[in-house]
C-alpha cells in the first residue's frame, strides 16, 4: 500500500485523537484515554544527588508529570537509586523518573532496576557513529540486525519482568552508519531505526513502548512522526507518542519552532506526552507544555462536537515536502510573489486610517530596527469614503517603504473612485465572495495591475468553480479570515488549498491568523504567539502559503516579527542568524545558557548562518546536518568545533572557542563585521 493510499491521520479537519494502547509507566498512564502528559528533563549532574532531587521536586511542583535524568554512565545510573528513594520521601512517589539512555546497555541494565522509564536513542544504543561509507549486502544488514538483538534483548527482558515501560527515542542526530547507509539521513531511516527495536520487543512479548521522532527541524519531525504512524498502522501497531522539537533552543525562536512542530502533529490529534527543549532552566519548559496540551485538548473537544461532514480526504503526500504550485503575480513591480520567492509578510495596521501619521511611524520603526524583516505589506482598514483621501496620503508617504498595501473596506458603500494609487506600491484590495461582486473587482484590478485577495471558503470555490476558471489566475489571492462550523482553522486552510487543487487553480494562498481562528481566547503575547504558530506553522511545513498576516497579536513591531520568526521555524526564510541550541543536561560540559548568549552576542547578525550549540556528543554532528557550524562540548572545559558534521578543530580551550568559532566562520566566507551588515541591511 503506498503512503498516499494509508493517511497518517483520521482526518486533516478535524482534531481527531489517534487511538493508542495505554502505556504505565509507574502509576501515571500514557496513551489510551490518558491526557496528554507533560514532561521535562533535569540538568545538574546525575552523580549529584541533592541537587537532582532538588530539580527532580521543582520541576513536579511546577507541573511535570514525568522527569527524565540522563545517566550517560553506570555511576549515573547507580546514583538513580538514592535519587528515586529520596524523590519518593519528598512525597513524589507517583512521579515517575526516566533515565535517559545513549551509548551504554550496561548503564541501562542498571537504571532499569531504579526508574520507571528507560529511554533509550537505537541510534546510540548498540552502534558507534563514525559516519562511515560503506555497502551493506543483505546478510551483513542480517548480522547487523543480530547483533542488535542481542544487545538490546536483556533490558527487554528486565523492563517486563519488573514492568518498567520502554520509550524508544530516534533523534535525526544519531541515527547509526548501518541506517544511513541504507535509508539515508530521512525520516524514514529515523522510522526504520525505531521500529527494529520495536520488533526486538514484540518477539519478547513486550508492549510498554512509547515512540519519539525527534529533530530539530521541524520539517524534518514532523514528516517523522507521520511516517511512523503509517507505518505503524500497516503493522498494525498502537503505541504511544512522545512529541518534541530537540535542540529547540532558547526565547521565543525556540517556543515558535515547538508550537510549529508539536502543534502540527496535535491538531491532527496525534500526541500522548510532549516536552518543549529549551536552552533555559528546565521548569520554564513545563508551562509551555502546559498551554500546548491545553489547546490541544480544546481542539480534540472541540472537534467531538463538531457536525459530520461529507469533506473528502484527500490525502496528499505529507511524507516529503512540496511546495504548493502557484503562479507569478509579481507584475515586474518591487514586489515579489511567485514560485521562486519566499512567502511575503504582511502587517496589519492595527490603528484606523485616522492616526495614519501613526501607522506610518510604526512602518519605519520596524524597518529601521529589524532590517532584514522589514514590513513587505501593510493592511489597512477603510471605514468610509470620507477616508479615501487618508489613504492616498499613507501611499505617498510610505512610498517604497513597503510592497504592498493591503485595503479592505468595512463597508460595501465605499467606493475606491478618486484615490490616487501611487505607483511606487502594489495595491491589493480584500474582497468577500459574491460572484458579481467578484467580476467587477476583477475587471477593475486587471484594468490598474492591482490584486484581488478573495476572502472564502472551499466550498465557495467549488460552487463557484466555473466563474473563478473563467477569471484565471493573474489577479486573485485566495484567503480565509474565519472558521467553518466542521473544522478547524488549519483544516480550512488546507479544504481550501485541497478546493483550489480539484479546480486547477494555481492562485497564491495568503494565510491569515486572526482573532477568531484562536481555540482559546487568552490575553498576553505567549498564548498568541503559541496559538498563531500552531495555526499557521505547520501550513508552511507543508508548502501551503505565499503570504502570511498575523492578527492576533497586539503590538504592530510583535505582528511583524512573529510573522517572520515563523517562517524561519517552518524552513520557509531565514532573515537572521539560526540557533540550533541543545537543551542542558547531566552530560552537558560547559554553561550551556551563558555560552549560548555570548555566541547570539557575538554572531547574531549574520543572516542566513545555521549555528548549532551542544552541550556534549550525542546528537552534536547528526543534529547539526543542517546546520553550518557546530560548538560542541568534546570535554570538560573543551570544545570542539565542526562544519557541518565534520569536527575540524578539537581539544579548544573554552575561553578561546568563541573566537576560533569565529575564525572559522571567516574561513569559510560567511562572516561579516556588524556594522558592514547593517549597512547591507540599510541598502
């Protein structure tokens, strides 16, 4: 059966939670109908006990339905025993404790013995990773798979005679030379590589698995984590999933790039426990989880209650990226929109035309302070006619300052007769749907060169199909601004994309998040920055999307950055440096945050440069493919450095690693002085 035969998801409209086994891991039950647990991770030394027992209560106080504690030895995993006991004293005995498993099956046999959970990396666990070439013949992949099996067989054996639960944890970092080889660095060799452990425990009779696909693009986790449950469906498998973006890093950047990726995977109602990886102290991880599962909650609720529907699924290949075809309505202008370019930003005004001197002021702030993510397109709102004359004045004050000015009119009295369109903008006018209505805007915008973004709904277009093939694709955007009663706010976004592909039309999509598209009306920056990158991130993880607005947000300098931020978590534009940052831990061999911010300090104006921080080995030169530069603890006050995978520098001394991290960048031709970007960016 082929991927595009077997969905991933019961459907892609409605939050439809998957259905899995329940998995105990101690008291606290994952899967089956279980709310989604939330997780974090200590990150003082395993060895030191007091002060993991400290992070293990902090982190339960603060919400944490399960803590994970590295023991990257067999000293560290003995240290999980007086851990445990003095965790259960402190009254946390219904906690359960993970210990987190890399490149030693004997420190697992010994955690094993401690803890709740063992996790282990199958990339990790029974391989070496040299990033070794070499052809495996199908007995040698046999012997392989042997040797596996041995390895891995004792812990099996151990977790179900003491009823220990088994997370097996791929990370697009570490996947073994013998996966690489045959699957390469995808995510179906992160989903081969899980499933030959899975297969190992099957033949013992044991069935306590929670499964992870982590990475730290979220491309790359979320294509993982769909190609797992289909694979799992044909083998007729239901275990529980974990859910995370690894090496998120730190601030907003690391919580837009998590909502974008366990956000995708929740609205199709995947997704049983999750934690957030920041770069920061671990409790701030647990409040981010919680707004996540919240809302993921709210939409699966939600979706039990919505009418049934007599939409199509019509499953695309959501197993590999495709950018959706759409057609270049760039017009020769400054104004870019087309197959080749990035998806464009638009900021709304969020002030009425009254206060244009104002809105104005706002444009250039932006402009001026964020340079490389400069506002492309401005919404404004037109109450009446008697502000006609306010919107002539903003074009020609602005100027080039922007691409496009985006009008819609609050009522259908208005009429645009007399405006002086000035020519150094492109004029987009929004338009609801109503067939004559439609054709008189679209004879009136190829008449001047200007666009029609037509605000509608799937259904509309395919009632209306023959009209909108009739008027072609040289003018008209496709948009949406609220909900339908029978989905979601992706869902509608993606009926219409699906709408829009059934009729032949390669017109571009502008995705829009607005107010009325949030599941749950909460006040304050964070929520609207998580609810906005759950609705729309995942859209542009699948190629859907060639304008973008973010609404919901209060601040015009907040719309824009967030609009843009997201786009760079989605893969879509890279308008500032990019941190692959790991979250600490007890392995971590250097201070990860401190380090993390003098790095941002010295190298954040470097737009389009990928810069991975790890803390230690075990993900560092996998979890940097995409990254361009890697500094990675290689031992206790030593770094090493690498390009792309390969290490070219080891054994620096910390105190000098920033400035050969630096030098190295030099070598290779991507450095830039600051102020020599910020006279680049001015230009």
């Amino acid at each position: 059966m082929s991927l595009q035969q077997q969905p991933y998801c019961h459907s892609r409209f409605k939050a439809i939670r998957r259905q899995t086994r329940e998995v105990m891991v101690g008291s606290v039950g994952v899967g089956g109908n279980n709310p989604i647990r939330v997780q974090s991770m200590t990150t003082s030394l395993t060895q030191d006990v007091e002060a993991t027992v400290k992070q293990c209560i902090r982190l339960a106080e603060a919400g944490c339905e399960a803590v994970r504690v590295t023991a990257p030895n067999k000293t560290a995993a003995e240290a999980l025993g007086p851990i445990r006991k003095q965790f259960s004293a402190a009254g946390f005995a219904n906690v359960p404790l993970v210990a987190d498993i890399h490149f030693l099956p004997s420190a697992a046999m010994v955690a094993i013995e401690h803890v709740e959970k063992v996790r282990v990396n199958p990339g990790n666990y029974a391989d070496k990773k040299k990033f070794a070439v070499k052809e495996y013949t199908d007995d040698i992949y046999e012997q392989e798979l042997e040797r596996l099996h041995n390895s891995f067989t004792p812990l099996v054996l151990r977790a179900k005679e003491l009823g220990r639960a088994l997370r097996i944890g791929t990370n697009h970092g570490s996947l073994s030379d013998r996966i690489m080889n045959r699957y390469g660095d995808t995510p179906l060799g992160m989903v081969e590589s899980a499933l030959e452990f899975i297969r190992i425990a099957e033949s013992h009779n044991f069935h306590d698995i929670i499964l992870s696909m982590k990475a730290s693009n979220p491309k790359v986790m979320i294509q993982a984590y769909r190609l797992v449950v289909e694979k799992m469906n044909l083998e007729g498998m239901q275990y529980p999933l974990h859910l995370g973006v690894t090496e998120a890093g730190e601030g907003e950047d690391a919580r837009i790039k998590s909502a974008v990726g366990i956000g995708a995977l929740l609205y199709d109602g995947l997704g049983d426990t999750i934690r957030v990886s920041l770069t920061e102290d671990p409790w701030h991880e647990v409040p981010v989880c919680q707004e996540l599962v919240k809302r993921a909650h709210a939409h699966w609720e939600q979706s039990a209650a919505l009418p049934e529907t007599d939409r199509a699924e019509k499953h695309q290949n959501f197993y590999e990226y495709q950018r959706r075809e759409i057609v270049d309505l760039s017009f020769g202008q400054n104004a870019p929109l087309g197959p080749l370019e990035p998806p464009r930003v638009i900021t709304a005004a969020g002030r009425p035309l009254s206060e244009h001197a104002e809105i104005v002021k706002d444009v250039l702030a932006v402009n001026r302070k964020f340079k490389d993510a400069k506002v492309e397109g401005l919404l404004v709102e037109v109450a009446s006619n008697d502000e006609l004359p306010l919107l002539t004045q903003l074009a020609k004050v602005l100027g080039s300052s922007v691409e496009t000015i985006v009008v819609k009119c609050l009522s259908e009295d208005i009429s645009m007769e007399g405006v002086e369109f000035s020519d150094d903008v492109r004029w987009m006018f929004v338009c609801k749907f109503k067939e004559n209505c439609l054709e008189h805007a679209h004879q009136w915008a190829v008449a001047n060169n200007f666009l029609i973004a037509l605000d509608t709904s799937a259904h509309q277009v395919l009632e209306w199909q023959d009209t909108i093939k009739q008027l072609g694709d040289g003018h008209i955007v496709f948009t949406r601004t609220g909900v339908p009663g029978d989905t979601h706010a992706t869902g509608a976004y993606r009926a219409l994309g699906d709408a829009l592909k059934e009729i032949g039309s390669k017109a571009p999509l502008w995705i829009r998040v607005t107010p009325e598209m949030q599941v749950l009306q909460e006040p304050g920056f964070g929520n609207q920055l998580l609810e906005a990158s759950m609705v729309a991130g995942n859209l542009f993880v699948d190629g859907m999307g060639d304008l973008i607005s973010v609404e919901n947000v209060d601040t015009f300098a907040q719309r824009t950055a967030l609009a843009y931020n997201m786009l760079q978590a989605a893969r879509m534009r890279a308008t500032k440096t990019e941190y692959v940052a790991c979250p600490s831990c007890g392995r971590t061999l250097f201070d990860l945050q401190e380090v993390t911010q003098r790095i941002k300090g010295r190298t954040g104006h470097l737009k389009g440069v990928t810069i991975a921080v790890m803390g230690c080995i075990v993900n560092g030169p996998g979890e940097m493919a995409d990254a361009d530069f890697g500094y990675v603890g290689g031992a206790p006050s030593k770094i090493n450095l690498y390009v792309g995978k390969e290490c070219v520098k080891v054994n620096i001394p910390e105190a000098e690693a920033l400035d050969r991290l630096v030098d190295l960048i030099s070598e290779h031709g991507k450095w830039v002085e600051p102020e020599a970007a910020a006279e680049t960016a001015e230009v």
